[in-house]
C-alpha cells in the first residue's frame, strides 16, 4: 500500500494492508495489531554500481508477492515494527517491555521471529549437499576409443530410452533403477558395477556447462566428480556445448527437440513487452507453469472477471476471518492482481536512462507471485501440493471442481464451460440403442496420426533416425507429423467400440458400438488435442505432431438428434450386480483405466476408480476421479477389502445403503462433480436403489422433480461455504446448460514443450485487443508468431448469430 508495510491482527495472526485494515477492525472488533515495514537504507558497496537509493517503503509479506528489484544481495535493509492500537491509531515502538503486557511481548516476539508463510512452502535446501566422490581423482578411463553422441541414446542390454547413465570408466549406456516418480528401468547400470566394478556413472540429459548428475555405485549415494569436464571430453562430451532448457528444465532428446521449446516460446524474436491491465505475468513457484498458463486463460473471459473481480469488494466483505482458507477470496484476489495493472507498470524513462548510461539495463520487474493461491488450491491434493509439473488439463479440471463447488452468486462462471454429451450405444446383435447424456467441460479430440500429409517425410526421417542411432551419430532434425484437423475431428465423430457391453434386450454380454455427439453447445469450447500416450514401458509419451488449428470452428454438424424415426430402444434394464465370493477375483475393465490414464491420471487412481464406481465405463470413473482428487491416498494402490469387509468407496460402488436409508456420500459427489445440485442427486440415487447409472437416467427423465432437502445437510453445506451469505439460491433442475449455435471463434491456447506432462514446459498465448500476446510466467510480450499448430489445449467463443 502507498504507507508500506503489513498490519497483523494480534487475535488472528492475519496480515491485511493499509487499505483493508480499517474495514477489518469495524468487521471484527479487533483492536491491536501489529505494524512491520522495511526500509532500504542503504546499496551495498560494489553489488551492481551506482548511487545509493532514496529510503523507501517495501512490504515484508506481501499478499500477492511480487518479483521485488530489491535484492537481498543488492541492499541492506531496515526493519521496522510498532504495535498499533484501534481505532486511534495509537503507536508503540517494539521492542517496548516496560510498557506492554508479558503476554503481548511474547505474541509479538513469536511474530517477528516467524518464517514467512510463503517461504515455509519453499523448503531451505532441496537435499543434503553433495560430497565430492573419493574416486573422482583417481578414476581409470579406459581408452576403448567410446564417443558418446549428444542424443539417441539407448540402454545396451535392453530397449529402453528413459533414465540412461553413462559409466564414466568404460563409456557403457545402461538404464538404472526403476523409481516412484515413474522413470526408472532394468538396473543393467547396477548390474554392470557388480560385473566390473566400475563406480561413476553420470546421468545423460543432465550434463549442462555447470554439472551434470553422478552417481558413485560404491559408495552409494549422489556424488561431485570436480573433474566431470576431463571425464565427459574421454568420451567426447563438450560439456560447453550441453545445453539445458529455459526454467532449468532439461530434456535428454535436446537435439530433435530444441525446435519445439524456441518456436512455442518465440525464442530468438525480440518480443515487445506488454504492459497495464490483464498483462500481468506469473512467477514460476517451481514448475508452476500449468497454474499459470490456466488462470491466464480463465480470466480472459469476461464470466469470470465479472464473478470474482466484479464482486472483489462484495466477496472481501463477507469473507472469513481467515481467508486463506475461502476459495473465492483467493481467486478474486488473483483475479484483481492480474486485471488492475498494479502489478504490471513500465519503467520510468528515467530509469531506463540510467540504466543505460550505467551499461546495466534490466528488463522491469513486474508481475504476481500467486503462493497463497496455489497452497489453498492444491491443498490435500497429492500432486499440485507438489512442486513437480503437472497435466494442465487435469488442472483445468480440477479448478472446474473447485468453482462449482463453491459457488460465488447466481452466476457461475463455469457454466459458460459446461455442455451435454449425447451417447448413442447400440447393441450390434439386437440393433436397439440406448441414448444418454452426461455432463462435460472439454471436447478431447483424438490425433488420427494414419491422416498424416506428409508420410513420405515421416518414413525417411525414421530411416536416418535409426540408423544414426545405429552408428551412434547425432539425431537427424525432426520432422514433425502434420495433422489436418478435419481428420482429428472426424475420428472424434466415428463410432467406437464398447468392450464388455451387456445388452438389456438380450440380457447378455454383446458387442456394441457408440456414437457421441453434442447435445448442446457450450458458450466456451475447450478443445484438447490428445497428444499424450502411454509407451511400452508405461511411461507417458508426447506425438510430437503439428494440427492446423482453425481461427474459425463449426461443429453445427455434431449436434444430437436423438431417438430417429425407426430405432427401438434398449429395455431399462441394469445389468445384474455379481459379487464374488473373492472380491479380488473382480474384473477391472483395463481398457477404462487406460483411457483415464491418457488423461494424465495417476494409474492406481484410475483403476481405484473404475473399480468403485463397479466397471461403468470410463465417464463414469472419469467424475468418480474429479470428486476424489483431494483425497491423500488419491494416487495410493488399491487395497481390495477381504470377503466380509466394507470399504466406503466399495460400498458405495455396489449401491450399499448408507446410514439413516441416505445414499452413500460417494455416489452422491460423483453426481454433484456432474453440475448437479446436492438433493437432487440424494432424490435421484433413492428412487433408483442407488443404481448410478440409472439415477443418472432418472435425472434426465424428471426435468421437474420434486422438492426434498435434508435440513441438516443443507446446514452443514453453508457452514462450509465461506462466502454462504452472498449466494443465490438455484433450482434443482439439473446443470444449467447455456445452449446455442456450434460456430466459435479461436482466442487463446496453451501449449506444452517436453516428452511428457511429468515434464517440461507450458506457455499460453490469447489474442486481446486485437493482437496475439504470449504468457509465459513473468514475461508478457506481443506474440509475433504464435504456434497455433502445436498447441495442447485451445480456447474458443462462441460467435454470436
């Protein structure tokens, strides 16, 4: 704030600027606090030159941190702290132990001594410091006449490619261990130190011109190698010619894949910086990209600006004592950080001048650092609490959950997202149908890779590129697959097949055969282009494929019809519930697990889901998933109960009746994860016998049902909406559908660079005012090419009739 400096309410332990301070004292009563500011005193001598700075304010916490000038080792700083009595403002310079009481003095002691919040989430060290090898110095290399090529690699005793080390003695590429963030291999590298007793082994994909990752066999542990350079350059590795991604995010196909990081990210272009309101970059909270890329695009629509930033001082005023904890107080304070050009401010041309005359020109400093966001968001979640990178798509998702659940007004946002699915299932021996229809928020559009333009390119390139790898030398350049889009969204409207289908009219397991289109049209179309997959090692891979995204989109064609003249419908009948005697020895229909898993899934969440929600197919899983994926043991190996034993989620998944004839609360969120509103779905689940999939029919089928809420329920579900007294009350009719024509307009995609969503790298770019502009954490710059074609998710709006 323009006083500097940060008030904590000595009751809450919360921190609140100078122009929230006094909105809090009158909400709550509260009347002592505590005052911190900082002062730059001084520059220290020889840090970066030039004349000492004027004595200014900056804050000690800051609620949307931003990326400060002030380094810490530019400067010394001056600390500040009084004790601040309401309503007459009435000052107290600590320390002051004569004057305050002993417990004040301890409270205010504790408060001056905390880490920061936002640094507990930062541990100190990553990991132990690493000791130099005591087999460093004296290391035989063996002079077999070896050359490493800088990419291409392959383990010599099997076929894998991920995880590579490199024996630094006799120049051997083995896989090693197969670990628990999914990389791993064979253990052909431990094997090979037991055979020869060979020590250092260096990780390919991790040499760069400052280290590499070696590994000391003997001694068991990661090590230094001082002399790495010397023992790269005995198998022809110029580590000065190693290089490593931007972010820190290093690839071992560098080569082939280069292209992909400078054409997403526009390197090599001098790009104008953007600045003012909604262009505000992110910093990177460690592979945070996904975060980032996301809320950019979310709040360019005009829906949720209007709901979170449009009511920031409604949702302020309302919200808890602690707001760290209340979703939309966090997501409107996001919101305002990015839209109100606070934060994203040019430098003075004073400065510039100075800093030009003083040959230290720096790009300005600006943008948000969304740490309390990403804490509340990913809270209980066991990867987005992480720091590892993440499926932007999954992200996605997992906002959409969030949002619906805790609603922000009448409006709600998400519903310019939502759209029916229509899915027509046919038995292929009877030739009747079934139609349903189910929620959804993206359209997933398969890669028809047969549909390729340029197949002759593809077949030589593989050439060249197997017999590269064959003697050894560097990777031909990559040539790319070109996607026409009409094949992808062809192969999106073709007919699939339905494994394990069990047909109602013949009572009996059958082939079947179904067909999804769009029962309405959403007011935003998401569309995700599948590029992930899984290998033969289970590892998810990425086509590398280029699609000729269209500006302009129309799938009026893909619009539902329903039940045609001529067509008999299936009987409504559900297939009868079997629990074995062995409930291990139940079926996991693994053709939904995999279709889960391509999403970007944990694949022990994915086969827990399809088992609890009883072999439904993989949309029924699919919001299983997003109603349990806060959950700690989300991603944990399912542990089938013993004959006799009930498991919740199992429970509820063959339609157990749960306390007080209520549904089971498992079902129940599932339908909720859905759009729908709580009683309905308890409504839906007891006329059916809690039959999910017929309860999911019978809310279709009851466009007015009728009124039934349970009053303790309903309590409960306000006390837990933090904002609960400026909701508007909703109908129970179902997800609100905004329906209208198919046509749509492009303005924003994410795109991703790497192998695999465990890695790399995302960026978004969105057209505003006219003109396409690249997001890429704090740079904010005027896109001169932006990659439309090698996108992962893409924005479009509706075009108005």
């Amino acid at each position: 704030d323009s006083e500097g400096g940060l008030y904590v309410c000595m009751n809450t332990f919360l921190g609140f600027g100078r122009e929230h301070i006094e909105r809090h004292y009158r909400k709550t009563g509260q009347c002592v606090y505590l005052h911190l500011k900082r002062h730059v005193v001084e520059k220290v001598p020889g840090a970066s030159g030039g004349a000492l700075p004027k004595r200014r304010n900056a804050k000690l916490f800051l609620d949307l941190e931003t990326s400060s000038d002030l380094n810490s080792d530019d400067f010394e700083y001056e600390d500040e702290a009084k004790l601040v009595i309401f309503p007459d403002h009435y000052e107290i310079s600590l320390p002051n132990i004569e004057e305050l009481p002993a417990l004040v003095t301890i409270a205010c002691d504790a408060l001056l001594s905390a880490k920061s919040p936002y640094r507990k989430q930062e541990p100190d060290s990553w990991e132990e410091e690493l000791q130099a090898s005591k087999h460093a110095k004296t290391l035989v290399q063996l002079d077999n006449g070896v050359r490493i090529p800088p990419s291409g690699w392959k383990c010599s005793k099997c076929d894998l490619r991920e995880n590579l080390w490199l024996n630094l003695t006799d120049g051997s590429v083995l896989c090693g261990k197969w670990f628990f963030d999914g990389s791993g291999g064979n253990g052909h590298a431990m094997e090979h130190y037991k055979e020869t007793g060979y020590p250092l082994a260096v990780k390919l994909g991790t040499i760069t011109p400052d280290g590499a990752d070696v590994y000391s066999f003997d001694e068991e542990e990661p090590v230094l190698d001082p002399h790495i350079a010397k023992h790269l350059a005995h198998f022809g590795i110029d580590m000065l010619q190693m290089q490593v991604t931007e972010n820190g995010l290093r690839d071992n196909d560098i080569k082939p894949r280069v292209s992909e990081w400078e054409v997403i990210q526009e390197a090599g272009v001098k790009l104008k910086p953007m600045y003012g309101p909604g262009y505000t970059g992110m910093k990177n909270l460690g592979n945070s990209c996904y975060l980032n890329a996301v809320m950019q695009a979310i709040f360019s629509i005009p829906e949720f600006q209007r709901a979170y930033v449009g009511n920031l001082p409604r949702i302020f005023d309302y919200s808890p004592l602690d707001p760290t904890h209340d979703f939309n107080t966090q997501m409107a304070k996001l919101g305002h950080g990015l839209l109100s050009g606070q934060y994203s401010k040019p430098p003075m041309k004073s400065e510039l001048i100075e800093q030009v005359m003083k040959e230290e020109h720096k790009p300005q400093h600006n943008g948000i650092s969304p740490r309390m966001f990403k804490a509340f968001i990913s809270k209980g979640h066991p990867e987005f609490s992480s720091n590892r990178q993440q499926d932007a798509q999954e992200f996605f998702l997992h906002l959409i959950n969030l949002v619906e659940r805790y609603p922000v007004g009448s409006e709600n946002p998400s519903d310019v997202f939502r759209f029916l699915v229509e899915e027509r299932t046919q038995c292929c021996q009877s030739r009747k149908v079934r139609y349903t229809e189910r929620v959804d928020y993206i359209m997933q559009l398969p890669v028809a890779m047969e549909a390729a333009t340029n197949k002759d390119e593809l077949i030589a390139y593989e050439l060249k590129r197997r017999e590269a790898e064959a003697a050894r030398r560097p990777l031909p350049e990559l040539v790319r697959a070109k996607i026409p889009f009409s094949a992808c969204l062809q192969a999106f409207s073709e007919p699939s097949n339905v494994e394990d289908f069990w047909s109602s009219a013949l009572q009996a397991k059958s082939a079947g055969v179904k067909t999804s289109r769009f029962a309405s049209f959403p007011e935003y179309l998401v569309v995700q282009i599948k590029k992930f997959t899984f290998g033969l090692d289970w590892i998810p891979k990425k086509l590398d494929v280029s699609v000729d995204m269209p500006d302009f989109l129309d799938i009026s064609h893909l619009r539902a019809r329903g039940l045609q003249p001529g067509e008999e419908e299936l009987p409504d009948i559900a297939p009868p519930i079997v629990i074995p005697d062995d409930p291990k020895a139940l079926d996991i229909d693994e053709s939904s697990v995999m279709q889960l898993a391509e999403m970007g899934f944990p694949l022990e969440a994915c086969r827990k889901a399809v088992y609890y929600t009883g072999n439904l197919g993989a949309e029924v899983a699919f919001n299983w998933i997003i109603a349990h994926m806060e959950e700690p043991d989300f991603a944990e190996p399912l542990v089938i109960p013993a004959f006799g034993e009930v498991a919740s989620s199992g429970a509820a998944a063959l339609g157990a009746v749960g306390l007080d004839n209520q549904p089971p609360e498992e079902m129940v969120a599932i339908i909720i994860s859905m759009g729908f509103q709580r009683n309905l779905a308890i409504q839906a689940l007891k006329a059916t016998n809690n039959n999910l999939e017929r309860a999911l029919e019978w809310i279709f089928s009851h466009p007015d049902p009728e009124e039934e809420s349970d009053p303790a329920l309903d309590t409960m579900d306000m006390e837990n909406n933090a904002n609960a007294n400026i909701l508007a009350e909703t109908g129970s009719e179902g997800p609100r559908i905004k329906d209208g024509p198919g046509r749509y307009e492009l303005f924003g995609f994410i795109s991703h660079m790497g192998t695999s969503t465990m890695s790399g790298h995302y960026v978004c770019h969105l057209r505003k005012e006219g003109r396409w502009v690249i997001y890429n954490d704090l740079r904010v710059c005027a896109s001169e090419r932006p990659p439309k074609d090698l996108g992962y998710i893409y924005f479009y709006h509706r075009i108005p009739s």
